[in-house]
C-alpha cells in the first residue's frame, strides 16, 4: 500500500495539489485522446461511427490512423454516463489504469509467482512508477498496461499447474492470457506489439537450451488441445484489431525509416532521465550529444544508476546461470541450489534477461545512424507502424521487475540465513540500501507540467458556441498573434467537432490522408488547400469556417 500510494502521488501529485483541476502532460497529445475518447463516447449513442470519428472529414477509418484507446473508452464512457466533463473523465481514466498497472503487477507476482508481499511491491512499483514512464505521462496510452501483467498471470497458472490441470481450466487461463493479449492490442499498439516480439525472441532462446526445450515439449504434449483453443481466441481477438488497421496500412503504408530512424535510442539514452530530474538533470548541461537528439524527449530512458548496475549484475548472472545450465542435475546460483521444476523456471527466468538484453542491443543506435532494428523493421510484421523504437523500455520495465523481484527475495533469504550477526546486517543494510536509492531515483521529479481544464473547458465552450448548429462540416482559421501551435489549432478542431456532434475538416493523428494539407493553418495559401480538399473529396455544400481567437 505505502510504494502504492507513493508512485500515484508521484504521477499524479500536481493533480492532488490542484484539487484536479491540472491535467498532467502537455496540451497535445492529452487534448488529442479526450477528443477521440469523446468521439467514440457519442458514436455509442448511436451519434457516430466507432471507426470514422469525424475528423479528416470525409475520410473513412480514421481511428485506425493511431491507436484505438478501446479500454479507456470503455471506462471513459461509464464515467461520462455518470455526469463528469469530458477533463475530469480523462484524469479519473489515467489515475484509475496506472493504480491498475500497479496492482496487476503485484497479484502476478505475488499470487502468479508465490513472491513475498515486499519484493512484489517492489518489482510491481519498478513496472507501474518508473522514470521512464513518468517521462512519457503525456502519452496517455502508455499508462495503461495492466492488460500485460494480467496475460503473464494467467500464463504462469497454466505452466504450474499444466501436469495436473484438466484441459477445459487449461484452455480458460490460456483464453483469459489471450484476450488480455487482444485487449491491450486494441488499448495501445505499442507496449502489446514489444511484448509479441520479446515472447519471440524468448521463445527462440527457450527452444535452444535442452532443458527449456524439453519443458516447452511436455507442455505441448500435455496441453495441446488447450494451446490450440488459446491460439484461436487470440486469433479471433486479431480480426477487429486488423480491420481497423489493415485498410490503413494498405492505403497509406507504414512509418518511413528515415521518421523511425529518428527515434532509436543510443548507449547514453539510458543513462539520461531528463533535465528535471534531481539528481541526473545536470547532465543536460554537461553533454551536448544529449541536447541534439533529434526528439529528445523519446530519448529520456534512465532507470537511474542503482537499477542500471542491477540491471549489468542480472545481465551477467543470466549469461553465468546459462553457462552452467547443462553440467549437472543442480543449478547453484544466487547461494541456493536448484533442482527438476526450480531448475528450469531459474533458467527461463535468464532467457527472460537474455531476451531483454538482445531487444536492447537490436533497438540501439552504433555511430552514424546505423541500427540492427533496420533488419526488423523490414522484416517482422507491424514493425513498420513502430515510430518510437525507444519507448520498447516501457515494456521492458515488465520482465526486468519480474527477475528483479525475485533477485531481491533470494539476496533477503541469504541474508537471513547468513550465521554471522554482523554479516547478516551490513548485507542486509546494504540491500536497503539498494532498494532505497533505486526508489528515491524514480521519483525524484518536480510535479509534472500541466494545464488547467477548467480553463480548456471555459474555452472549449466558447469557441463551441460560435459554430452555428446549421454546419454540416466545418474547418478552422487562426487569429494572428495567438501563441499555439499548428497541432494545437487541429485538436481544436476535434474538440469542438466531438463536443458538439458535426465533422470538421481538420485532424491530427499519428496519420493523415493523402493530399491533405490543411495542417498549414498559418500559410496564407490556407484557404486553397481547404478549397482543394473539398474538391478532391466531392464536397459541393457549403461549409462553415470557424476562427480560433481565444
């Protein structure tokens, strides 16, 4: 409960000080979803379409052009039902998923793995709180992964229990991993799309190591039925996942390389959390190569000094455990022996770190631009929708927290073992000690920046009301001398669109159609290029133009 309630207020604090009325991030990305999330809120009522929300007007599927957000839907519309503005409905949304991702991780680690309460808690608030995610509050999609902790539980159920389990229990935990699996595809793109990969790459270090290979083989002897009928409702759980984004995929294609290039992590990403943080932010100062990324922003991977140097320490002990997996009935390692069982779950606990050390090395950036993620990009499917090859940490926080939870419950177990009083307590402090520094290096941020909803919602009122409820489509312009961003105007534009029920012209997304070039609000050609969208679309009715002048 303690690291609990200490990682939400560490991600949520400017919100507690505000008595919420600060929305956390930027007003880009966070305006963006309360727009798609209100768009799909009114196609539930029959007031739209769920896979066309009326932006980029008149272009169809144009929730396919970033991620669909269907579990913050879901809950956004239960709340929206309830009474709450469209802000407060967001922030209740991403407080309630990051409690979530949280607790999930907890119960799989405690209940899923028979962990002890604290080093669950632990590795629970290392996935749920880290300064990487922190980072990237402003991307609300990455906030919500509880979907994946969720999948691994009912994973891990099975494999335990897989040689006395009855095949109907069998198949219900590997459906129930299956659907999580679905769900998160359609919640966020990313985090679902790393965790496939990684299995990948476990999995093909799992079938070479005899022992693994001889575990995964009486699984599949025991549970192939079973396997079968999960495979099949994570396959039926793809086909609205890919007719919402094959169509756009065979229309507009993926993200060019030279656009993914951009934002591939080099070696020092990890060792940087950001100008704000209090221990590490004079390295801003202090490496110019750090203020030159090209989205710095993407770049901010640091999990601090104390979780680096435990993350070499497993790195290495995953690579000695492997070594020294075949000589004999027992695995000594961590100053416990294992055998049968325990053998086995130690070792794929390594391949868990081997493959997360191989993801590591494939997503880096070597000197001159060049990167082994090229060769996946070009040839694992769906890569070519992954833009933000850095945010991969995110997941990757999943398995690290796992194998460190158990790291951390072995050391405390040798500690107490340890005969020698004054042995038991220097190793003991100096575990504390450890777990200590490596929670003060995750939040020692300053409150997020934020923005004032009542504010947004003032204004979101206004400039509402000036758009006559006659329009059919409309499109927006700019008063000179207002200081936002072309981005910002657009996401006006879905604001007032979802808000009041017409379509606009105007969009933003990780996409957009071809020709259409009304994302240059300021250009004095502005008015052509809407003139020309409406021709190249048919649209010969008249349609309204709104100024943005507040």
């Amino acid at each position: 409960i303690a690291l609990g309630v200490l990682g939400i207020w560490q991600f949520h604090n400017v919100e507690f000080y505000s008595r919420f009325d600060l929305v956390p991030g930027g007003r880009g990305d966070n305006r963006w979803v309360v727009s798609i999330l209100e768009y799909l809120y009114r196609a539930g009522k029959g007031l739209g379409s769920f896979t066309s929300p009326a932006f980029y007007y008149p272009s169809e599927g144009t929730l396919g052009y970033s991620d669909a957000y269907l579990t913050h839907a879901l809950f956004y519309g239960w709340l929206r039902n309830l009474g709450l503005d469209i802000f407060s409905c967001f922030q209740i949304c991403v407080l309630a998923f990051n409690l979530l991702n949280y607790v999930c991780c907890f119960l799989l680690l405690n209940r899923g793995l028979s962990l002890r309460v604290a080093p669950s808690a632990l590795g629970a608030f290392f996935f749920a709180f880290n300064a990487p995610k922190f980072n990237q509050i402003s991307h609300t999609q990455l906030q919500c992964l509880f979907w994946l902790p969720l999948a691994l539980w009912a994973a891990a159920a099975w494999v335990r229990g897989a040689s006395s389990m009855g095949r109907a229990r069998a198949f219900g935990l590997l459906a129930a991993a299956a659907l999580a699996l679905d769900l998160q595809l359609l919640t966020a793109f990313y985090p679902a799309w790393f965790f496939l990969f990684w299995s990948l790459l476990f999995l093909g270090f799992s079938i070479c190591l005899r022992e693994t290979r001889d575990f995964l083989k009486g699984l599949g002897r025991r549970q192939g039925l079973p396997v079968l009928g999960g495979a099949a409702v994570l396959a039926a759980g793809l086909v609205p996942f890919l007719g919402l984004y094959l169509p756009v995929i065979r229309k507009l294609g993926g993200k060019d390389y030279s656009e993914v290039q951009m934002m591939i992590p080099d070696f020092w990403s990890f060792l940087w959390m950001g100008p704000r943080h209090g221990w590490w932010g004079w390295i801003w100062d202090a490496c110019p190569a750090i203020r030159h990324y090209p989205v710095e922003g993407e770049e901010r991977l640091g999990f601090g000094i104390t979780l680096g140097v435990a993350g070499i320490g497993l790195a290495l002990w995953a690579l000695g455990t492997l070594r020294q997996s075949g000589r004999s009935a027992t695995l000594r390692t961590l100053g416990m022996e294992f055998k049968g069982d325990r053998k086995t779950y130690v070792l794929f606990g390594a391949l868990a770190l081997l493959s997360s050390l191989a993801f590591v090395l494939l997503g880096l950036q070597y000197g001159r631009g060049f990167s082994p993620w090229w060769l996946v990009y070009e040839t694992v499917p769906g890569a070519q929708g992954i833009r933000a090859v850095s945010r991969y940490v995110i997941f990757l926080a999943l398995p690290f927290s796992i194998v460190l939870a158990f790291a951390v419950q072995a050391w405390w177990e040798r500690v107490r073992r340890e005969k020698k009083r004054s042995v038991r307590i220097w190793m003991g402090g100096a575990v504390l000690l450890a777990v200590g520094a490596a929670l003060l290096e995750q939040v020692d941020f300053p409150p997020y920046p934020a923005f004032s909803k009542s504010r947004e919602l003032n204004r979101l009122e206004y400039l509402s009301e000036k758009l006559p409820a006659q329009c059919r489509a409309f499109y927006v312009g700019v008063a000179p001398g207002l200081p936002y961003s072309a981005t910002d105007i657009q996401i006006d534009a879905m604001l007032i669109s979802a808000v009041r029920g017409i379509p606009t012209l105007n969009g933003y997304s990780g996409q957009s159609p071809r020709n259409w070039d009304l994302f240059k609000v300021r250009s004095p050609k502005y008015d052509g290029y809407v003139q020309n969208w409406l021709s190249l679309n048919g649209i010969t009715y008249p349609v309204c133009g709104l100024g943005i002048d507040r």
